[in-house]
C-alpha cells in the first residue's frame, strides 16, 4: 500500500492502525490480519525506495471459499469506502 500524497506517514499508519484495521477484523471468516509497516533503513536500496510503498497488509483465510465470503461482504464494502480516505494505491495478490 501506498498512502495519499497529502498524508503524513504518521497520520498514514494512525488511520490504517486505529480506523482501517478493525474494519478488516470484522471480515467475515478471517483468520489472521497482519499490518507490515514499512520504516526506514540504511538497508534500504534506491529501487526499494523509489517504489514508495508505505506497508503491506497480509490477511489469511483458510480456504478461498472463505476469502470470497470476506471479499463479497458489507464489511469488505465498508473497508473499500475507508480505504479511499488514506490509501493512494494498492496492489493485491492472492497466494496459496
């Protein structure tokens, strides 16, 4: 995730923290959410850093039937609406 332009990363990581990420809980049949910040390093590259990512969210499911339910759910549908007050780009990919 990427976080809007016209956002401090400290209120990035406060809204994704305390608003966004207990809209993800309530997914329904969610397993684990896990919130990866990314922070600065001096082991960061150039190529790392040009692409500004601002954190990864990791969101575990036990089967893709249960990852379906949460993706079509009124709280996946709440999230999407959140996720356009803080969130500037995103990518998604679903592993195995």
């Amino acid at each position: 995730m990427r976080r809007q332009d016209a956002l401090s990363i400290n209120r990035f990581r406060r809204h994704w923290l305390d608003v966004h990420g207990p809209l993800v809980c309530a997914f329904p049949a969610l397993r684990r959410y896990v919130q990866c910040h990314a922070i600065d390093s001096v082991a960061a590259n150039e190529e790392g850093l040009g692409l500004r990512v601002d954190g990864f969210p990791i969101l575990y499911f036990d089967n893709d039937d249960d990852r379906l339910r949460a993706h079509q759910s009124a709280e996946m549908a709440a999230c999407n609406v959140d996720s356009r007050l803080f969130v500037g780009a995103v990518s998604r990919v679903i592993a195995d």
